[in-house]
C-alpha cells in the first residue's frame, strides 16, 4: 500500500510542481483580470468531468464491479463504447448551446463577456472526451496494481499548457486564453495516448480488443450493477466540484478578480488534498474492495486504519502550513507580472478559508471508500446532497459579508460536514477505535510544535530579514 502511495504521491508532485509553474505563468500573462476570469470559467466544464471521473464516480463505481464480473473483456468493451457515444452526445449539445453554458457557469458575466468566453468554452469542452478515456483506461491499471501512468500522466497536461503559454508569450491576453484552450486539448491527447501505450504493454490492449470483438458479435455483459452505482456516485462524489462551481458562480457578481483569487488559492489547497489525500485513496481503494469481496472485514478495516493515521499526520501539518504562512506562499508563487500585491493579499485570505476544510476533506475521502467499496453509492449520494444544500445557504449567507472569503469557508463547513456524516454511517464506535491510540497524540502533539516552529521562523524573517 505505502510502495503504491508513493508513487501516486511522487507522480502527483511532478504534476502540481508543473501545474503551479502553469499557474506561475498564466497569473504573469493574465493576472487576476477579465481573461483570466474567462479562461478559468471556460477550464472549469471539463475540468469538473476530469475530477468527476478521475477522483470520484466513475473509478468507484468501475472497479468494484470489475473485481466482481466474471466477462471482465466485454464488459470494459460495453461501457467504452457506451460511454464514448454518451461524452460525444453530450459535447455535441455543448458546441451548440455553449452560449447558454456560459451563462450557467458565470451568470454574472455581461453579455459582452459572455461573447467573448463561448469560444474558448467550445474548445476547452473537447478535453472532457479525452479524460474519460483516461479514466477508464486508468481504473483498468489500477486494478492490475500498476498506478504510475496515470500518476505521471496527469503533467503531461501541465506541459502542453506550459508550451502553449510559452508560445504565446507577449501576446495580447485574448490570444493567451486562445493558446492555453488549445493547450488543454492538446494535453488530453496525450494523457490518452500514454494509457494506450501502458495498456499495451500490460497486455490490457488485447482484453479490450477481444471484448469489442464479441460485442460487436451481439454479445453482452451484466453491467446493470455499474449503471445504478455510477450514477448514484456521481451525486455522492461531486460535492467539492459542485460546490466550486457553486463559488463561482456566485463570485460572478463581485468585483473583478472574485474568480480569480478563488482559483489561485483552490489550486495551493488542491496540492496537499491531492498529493496526500487522492494519492492515498487510489492505492488503497482496489486493495479494500477486493478484501470486503473476498468478506475480509478485519483486513479492509487495518487497511482503512493505517490510511487514517498517514493522512491526519500529513492533512494536519498541510493545513497549519496553508493557514500560518498563506501571503508567503501566494506572494512567493504568483506575486510578478500582472499579479500585483493587492492580488497577493486577496488570494492569501481566501486560501485561509480553504485550508480549513483540508482535513475534513481528505478524511472524508478515505471513509467514502468504505461506502464505495460495499456498494452503497446511493447512500454516499445522499450525504453529499445534504452538503450540497449546506454549502448553497452558507455561500449565499457568506459572499456578501466576506466576498471571495465567505465562498472558500463556506466549502470548508461543507467539508466538515460530509467528514460527520461519513464517519457517522461507518460508526462512530468504529472511527473511535482508530483514532483513540498514541499515534493521535503523539501526532497532535507533533503538530503544535511544526505551528510554534512555523510562527517563530516566519517572525524571525519579517523582523530581520
């Protein structure tokens, strides 16, 4: 579990590294600016798809039913195919509609705003068919054991952003969102591409080609199951992307930068929640489900132990980190360029509020695979609409009070929430058995020395250097 976490978590480093350089270079291009805020609406449609399918429904629900279905060729060969058509379908009606689109994702923007965002809405879309692929593909992998592809995978998106932006380097800002678009597409192409390759030499290439062969003979595997659990686990596992998309439409309405200063900071939180958090639940996620089908509770609950006790470690530290030196790390990432102090300060608020939900967030990621692995998506699903309303009340009780601030918090509550109810459906008597041992102690007292540390060395440096 640990050798496969690492390499999640050392894939996914070599990822964010490149994604912040990515986001070093587009706040020097764009700044927080109106062309910033339109390519970051724009990249939200389908980068919602990508953490959708790559972190949440589609893996949770593929896998287990893979494990358990004996016509494994030809049930992959069915949802591939099906599901193809659907994201083809689904891309279509954006192209046509994408005015519409637009106006659902930033219904604060002018109609001449609007104007100028469909395009690049059309062609960031396309990204969604490449990452489906993707994930598909990456489910299979994972069930052989093999995650590093898909770890490594994911920076070849950051690279083709990178190059684009690097083209289009002293360009006016309506051609720097052009070229980034353009980049996204480019970058799904080759995350597919670098599946196939590793398919084929794990020799999966063949189990899907033999499976498309029988049907198109007419043939048909039991999928029924995956169907139902999928689609309740696309409500289940949606909760943080529905809730940023939620910010962000309400940020529409504040002043220009809103959007902006959200994705800046949500991207700082998105490191530690992925390099720690995801890194984690895709190791042990294929590990659990195959032991509860093999009726190993007792081994499936020490798995489920033993992740518990690397994140709270890991999540804690990130979070005290975030909170205590926030202006540091957005002055020190993306302070150049158009990104100017004003920007630094706004961003650095707002990444306060989001690191508070890191912990809550991360948990809440391994105890939903107890949910996932036994099948009960739809449970899962109701708990994140309970969220969902919690969020929506919070947000619009929040935004006009604290702008950009009370949208991230009122995520963070959210997060916590889904963590209580979560741990309440594995049992509290159970959660209690994990975290009451020395290991807790001894990592909370840990922790308020790393912050007492932390404050002294970032006194020392404003007082003396």
């Amino acid at each position: 579990m640990l050798r496969h976490f690492f390499t999640n978590s050392f894939g996914i480093l070599v990822s964010r590294v490149l994604g912040l350089l990515r986001d070093l270079l587009t706040a020097n291009a764009l700044g927080a600016s109106i062309w910033s805020d339109i390519f970051f609406v724009a990249f939200k449609l389908p980068n919602l798809f990508r953490r959708l399918f790559g972190e949440g429904a589609f893996t949770q629900a593929f896998l287990p039913n893979f494990v358990k279905v004996s016509k494994k060729g030809l049930f992959l060969a069915e949802i591939f195919l099906k599901f193809s058509g659907f994201m083809l379908a689904l891309s279509l009606v954006v192209m046509l509609f994408a005015p519409l689109v637009t106006k659902i994702l930033a219904y604060g923007f002018s109609p001449e705003t609007i104007t100028l965002a469909v395009p690049l809405v059309r062609i960031n879309f396309w990204y969604l068919l490449c990452i489906f692929v993707v994930t598909l593909f990456a489910s299979v992998l994972q069930y052989k054991n093999h995650f590093a592809t898909t770890a490594f995978s994911t920076a070849l998106l950051n690279i083709a952003m990178i190059t684009a932006l690097l083209i289009a380097y002293n360009q006016p800002p309506n051609l720097v969102a052009l070229y980034l678009s353009w980049g996204v597409v480019a970058g799904g192409v080759l995350q597919v591409l670098a599946h196939i390759i590793a398919l084929k030499k794990l020799n999966l290439l063949r189990l899907l080609n033999l499976g498309l062969a029988k049907f198109s003979r007419g043939k048909r595997a039991s999928s029924k199951g995956f169907w139902g659990n999928f689609w309740a686990g696309v409500v289940g596992s949606s909760a943080n992307q529905l809730s940023d998309f939620i910010s962000t439409f309400i940020a529409s309405f504040l002043m220009v930068g809103s959007i902006s200063y959200l994705y800046y900071a949500n991207r700082i939180f998105q490191l530690p929640l992925a390099l720690f958090a995801i890194a984690l639940s895709t190791a042990i996620f294929p590990k659990i489900s195959k032991q509860i089908k093999a009726a190993n509770l007792a081994n499936a609950a020490i798995l489920l132990s033993k992740g518990f006790h690397v994140l709270f470690f890991l999540l804690l530290l990130s979070t005290i980190g975030g909170v205590i030196l926030a202006k540091e790390i957005i002055w020190l990432i993306f302070e150049r360029g158009a990104f100017d102090t004003s920007n630094t300060i706004e961003t650095a608020n707002v990444l306060k509020m989001y690191m508070l939900g890191l912990l809550p967030y991360g948990l809440y990621k391994l105890f939903s695979l107890w949910l996932y692995a036994n099948m009960k998506q739809k449970l899962a699903a109701k708990i994140s609409i309970y969220s969902l309303v919690l969020n929506t009340i919070l947000s619009l009780a929040l935004f006009k009070p604290f702008g950009a601030m009370g949208l991230a918090l009122a995520g963070s509550i959210s997060g916590l929430f889904l963590l209580i109810y979560a741990v309440c459906i594995f049992g509290f008597r159970n959660f209690l058995d994990i975290i009451i041992c020395k290991k807790t102690l001894i990592t909370i007292f840990l922790a308020v020395i790393f912050a007492f540390l932390l404050i002294w060395i970032k006194d020392f440096f404003n007082d003396y250097l």
